[in-house]
C-alpha cells in the first residue's frame, strides 16, 4: 500500500473499501469509546469519524470494536496443534497476533524446527511472529536434539523479518556467571536492536539487576504479585501468564494501576486445545475484568501495550494508518468475541474460524520421524536395591495448579530388591533418551499425583522432550511407552497392561495431524482415562511434561538423572 493511495480515502474525497458504521469504538490511547464509523482501505484502517461511503458497509449496530489482541507469548507446540490449525483456533477467539516462541520444536530438529514453522504458516490469516531460542538445549543436564549456537544466528534474523529477536534466556545462572556463549548471542540481538524475553522464576534483588543489566526487558515468570512489581520496577516488560497449568494472572492483578498498567501484557506461554476452545487471550481479559480491572486497562494490556513492547508500529490500536486487525464484542463485560478481522477480512464469526487458508508451502514430512530409541523392557525400570527394607527417595512432589515442584522426601519399603509403592501417593518415573538408538534413561520418583495404577507416557517433556513413563508397574511402564514409540510420539494411558486412551503427536512428537476438535476429544478421553486411575490433578499430562524442565525449582528429572535446581547438580534418588 502506498501512503498516497490511502490519504483521499482518509480525508473522504474516495470511498472507503470496507465501512464500519454504528461503532463503539475502544481508543486505547485516548481511555474513551468513541461513538462513530472506521473507514478502511485495504488493510488498513484510514479513519475514524463520519464516513458515509463505503464499497462494503457493515453495520455494527452499536457493538464494541477493538483492537485485535496479541498474545505476548507461547509456544505453538504447546497446544498440540499442528500450527495452521492452531491457527483457525485462537483466531476464533480473536487473537490476530502471537509472539511465538518455538524452542520445543527447535530443541528436537534444530533450526530446520523454526524454518519449518515460518515457511508452514506463510500466508494464513494471523500474525505469527517468532523469536529464535536462546537456550538449545536449555540446560546441559539433558540431551536433546537440536543445538542454536550464535554462528546459527547471525544472518537469520537478517533472512527472516518475522523474527523479532531472541526468545527467553532460561538460563540465568548463564547470565550471572557470564557465561561466554550466551552473552556473544545477546550482544548479537542487542546490536541489532532486537528484543530479548527472560525467564527468572524467582530472581530477584542484585541478581534480578545483573539479568535485566545483560538487556532482558520481559519476564513471563512471575507468580506472586511481589515478584512482578519488582521486575517491572527494574525496567521489565511484565507478561503476566493464563495457561492451562500456569496461572499466574489473579495473583497478578494487585500490582495494576495507571502507573504500572503500560508495562504489562497478556500471555498464554504453554495452553491445551481444549482450554482454547473456551478462551484464548480474551479469557484473560475477561478474567482482568471480573477481578476489577478496567474493561480498557484490560484492553491495553490484551493490545497497544504488547505492540508497543514488541515494536510491531501498526497494531494494537483502532486507529490511522492501523492494521485492520478488530475485534467486536456485544458487551466488555463477558467479551465474547462476536465477529473477528484480520486485515480487513471477516475471519470469525461467533466463535467458528471461517477464513481461507493458502495451501503451503511445505509439508511437515521433515519434523516426522523423530523418536529414534529402542523399545524398552520391563526389566529396565528394576532399580535392584537388592538387602534393603526400606529406602528414603527424593520424590519430585507436582502441583495442579503450577510448574512449580517440591523436593519430597518418601520412605518406600522394599521388598525383594524393588520399592513396593502401592500404599504411597508415589510413582516411578524414567525418562528415556529419544534422540539416541542406543537404550539410555534414568530412574526416579513422582509424588502428589494421586494416582493408584497404571501408567502414563508421554513425548512432550519441556524442553528436551525426551520420553518419560510414569507409572505404579513396571508391566504398565513398558507398555505405555513403547506405545509411544510406536506412534511416532504421543500419549498414552495403560492399566492392567491394556492401552486406555492415546494421541498421536506425529509432528516432532510434539503435534498432532488432526483437526481441533478431534485432538479435543482424544484430549478428554486421555483426561478421562486418567482420573479412571485415580489421579486428581486438573490436566496431569501438561504437569508430567515439565518434570524435565531443569530450569525451574526445585527438583526435576531429565535422562541424565535427578537434578537439583537450586543447586544445579545431580542428586541422589535414593538417600545414603
């Protein structure tokens, strides 16, 4: 578009392409809604005010129009969605823009993962805008099977314009011992005027100054209102997070004001198809509202205050020279998603995607095929603690409702060389090398599941993604994850030896093929199956794939052994 083209249609002397009349119109800049009609030529919005001629005329008959929301960040593969797919999802609930992070996929096939994302999603009717993982893999505590060093770099953020910079730097003890790799990437970004995402659960005081000191401006970490205002204190971009396990968001809420509202966003970071389906970013804005937010606070944290951090100049705002990315909703109060545009084209309507995608230009037959190690055996999970009668283990306590874990220390008796678990909210866990053709794996324990048989395997463990089996059997153990193995990556419940439930994640291990809906159903059937076991946890798959993370506190397991997070070191699973 040429800006000579779009001036008479601005001032009148031209009809506008698509006329918006009746509108209440939320201006992020101004607080107010504004009473009049939005002219658009092509993509762009060209004005506000008493416009009268227009090639298309819809009347909004006094509804609500606003910006389309951004989510300041997730991962794609998170929601299990093949990415177009996830696509049509969350622009059903008005999201036109994402700020994606795809250090999953990248951690499993390297830089070949974000090349197929970018060229994958060309062309389909959503801003997707990535930023290039920092730390691949995120800790060396794991193997996996990717690795981004900054010769990778330099050129593709050149190659690529929807990169927008480096995503978050999970490894702050890196950054506060000045680890010479990590650094040399970030002053390869800075320099390029890139933005560079953090990760610091927890950080804070002189080693909260020394991350932010290495140009990290956002945080997505938070959990405690305490916490988000002093990194947002210390000049951070604060992200305050809704997903499906994670959510931050209420305890959040404390620290808006009209001071602080311009310096923080709205995030999903890691959400399931199902809790999609009910709500994506506008969820969070209608849980801002209920929670006493202001409807237009909400709004700009959903919108201008993402674009804004994140230099995207045409979005965020009903305004101008504006992208004509809208929203229109029947009341700010519930904040339905009613009618949803994406550069000026209808692309939802209540709730249903009906926009048109372009086929692509690849085929996801390169980020197949990526589960390389052999079947296991139920002797592998033997820990032969052969003269014991009881042992003390360091139990890796989950929570439903958080990352978060807890180093739980569990007496289990033991009998004939093999802890008996059958009286003991414990679990055996082994993650296994998927990467490797030879058998190589670690043995542990889970606590807090509730689970009282069976077994559970997954392919989705952040951020290696190595397999992990958890499971009251050795018989069941073996069973679920060579399922998995055969599909190509997935999930799996197993009792009594017998497949319960399954989904088949073929892309990278970590995507399904299918449909929304249909990943949905198979979801709830694996839900269903597991509370058939006893558990109690909200969704424990998403709560088992980050017992791997060696990044968060405080006690997580990857193929190499039990780690320590606080101390960054391997721990004993068994007392001495």
């Amino acid at each position: 578009m040429r800006i000579m083209d779009i001036i008479p249609v601005a001032r009148a002397k031209e009809p506008a392409d698509v006329l918006l009349t009746n509108c209440r119109i939320v201006n992020v800049f101004s607080g107010e809604i504004e009473r009049s009609n939005v002219a658009i030529y092509r993509k762009r919005i060209a004005g506000i005010g008493d416009y009268t001629q227009g090639k298309q005329v819809i009347d909004l008959e006094g509804r609500y129009i606003v910006p389309g929301l951004i989510d300041a960040h997730l991962h794609i593969e998170s929601t299990m969605l093949d990415p177009r797919e996830f696509a049509r999802a969350v622009l059903a609930r008005g999201t036109t823009t994402v700020i994606a992070d795809p250090h999953e996929i990248v951690n499993v096939v390297g830089l070949k993962g974000i090349d197929f994302f970018i060229r994958y999603t060309e062309g389909v009717p959503l801003n997707i805008y990535f930023m290039i993982p920092s730390c691949v893999p995120a800790t060396s505590f794991e193997d996996n099977g990717g690795n981004i060093n900054v010769y990778d770099m330099i050129g593709f953020i050149e190659k690529h314009p929807r990169v927008l910079g480096l995503g978050e730097v999970m490894n702050y003890p890196g950054i506060l011992s000045c680890d010479q790799e990590l650094l040399t990437m970030i002053e390869l970004i800075r320099h390029k005027y890139k933005k560079i995402d953090g990760h610091a659960p927890g950080l804070d005081g002189k080693d909260l100054n020394a991350y932010v000191s290495a140009f990290i401006r956002s945080d997505h970490e938070s959990t405690e209102a305490s916490e988000a205002k002093e990194k947002l204190a210390r000049g951070m971009q604060v992200l305050m997070r809704y997903g499906s396990i994670a959510k931050d968001l209420v305890n959040l809420l404390p620290i808006v004001n009209h001071h602080t509202e311009p310096f923080l966003s709205l995030c999903t970071d890691d959400k399931h198809p199902d809790a999609i389906q009910k709500g994506h970013i506008d969820e969070a804005v209608r849980l801002c509202i209920e929670n006493g937010v202001d409807p237009i606070s909400a709004i700009r944290m959903a919108t201008i205050n993402t674009a804004r951090h994140y230099d995207l100049r045409s979005m965020g705002a009903i305004a101008p020279g504006y992208k004509a990315d809208l929203v229109v909703v029947d009341d700010l109060e519930r904040f339905f998603p009613q009618l949803v545009m994406k550069d000026a084209q209808i692309v939802a309507k209540d709730g249903v995607c009906i926009a048109r995608f372009p086929s692509p230009d690849i085929s996801t037959d390169s980020v197949r095929h990526t589960i390389l190690c052999p079947e296991m055996q139920e002797t592998d999970f033997l820990l032969h603690w052969n003269g014991l009668t009881e042992a003390k283990v360091h139990s890796i306590q989950v929570f439903g409702s958080s990352v978060l874990t807890r180093n739980q220390p569990v007496v289990l008796p033991v009998r004939n060389g093999e802890p008996d678990l059958s009286a003991k909210d414990c679990l055996k866990i082994a993650v296994v090398n998927r990467y490797s053709q030879k058998k190589q794996f670690s043995l542990g324990f889970v606590s807090g599941t509730a689970m009282k048989s069976g077994a559970v395997a997954t392919s989705v463990g952040h951020d290696a993604h190595n397999l992990s089996v958890t499971g009251k059997n050795d018989r069941d153990m073996a069973v679920a994850i060579n399922e998995v193995i055969r599909m190509g990556g997935g999930m799996v419940v197993v009792r009594n030896g017998r497949i319960l439930a399954s989904l088949a994640l073929p892309i990278a291990g970590l995507m399904s093929d299918l449909p929304l809906e249909e990943v949905v159903e198979k979801e709830r059937h694996l839900h269903q199956a597991v509370c058939d076991l006893g558990s109690d946890l909200p969704n424990l798959m998403m709560t088992l794939s980050f017992v791997q993370l060696a990044v968060i506190p405080e006690i997580r397991i990857t193929n190499q052994g039990l780690v320590d997070t606080n101390r960054f070191q391997f721990i004993s699973v068994k007392e001495e």
